[in-house]
C-alpha cells in the first residue's frame, strides 16, 4: 500500500472530523496517522494532518473531501 500525507482546513463543526473519516473510509483509504489542531483563537477553524494507505490514486480521495461543506483546503504533499 502506498501512504499518502494531506493537510485539510476546515470550519470546526462537531460533525466535521466524522464526515471527513466517512469520506476516507469510503474511497477505499485507511488512516495510519491523524492530528487534529484548533487554529483560531475561538476555535473556529481546525487544521488536520493526515497519513492515509491505499492502493488507489489519492486524487480520488483528495477531490471528495474538498466538496465536503465546511472544508475550506486540501493538500496533498
């Protein structure tokens, strides 16, 4: 399996780390790593580092997850 790392931002929304593990779950990735850090002052943005493992192209996660609402940026590095 190939691991791939992502940086996400998004509006915090108690719902929001559950959507994004749905999204990753069903395009066939598995999460090896994961950090999630509250950025705003007010808690109102999250930045999420991720290590996910799959054998299939990360575009097709990576497209998915910026629909999501409240992601704000995805970045494959």
């Amino acid at each position: 399996m190939k691991q791939h790392q992502l940086s996400i931002e998004a509006q915090f929304r108690p719902e929001i780390l559950e959507r994004i593990l749905r999204v990753i779950r069903h395009r066939g990735f598995r999460v090896c790593t994961m950090n999630v850090v509250a950025r705003a002052a007010d808690n109102e943005q999250v930045s999420i580092d991720l290590t996910v493992a799959s054998q299939r192209p990360i575009d097709l996660l990576s497209v998915q997850l910026t629909k999501l609402m409240d992601v704000t940026r995805v970045q494959v590095q």
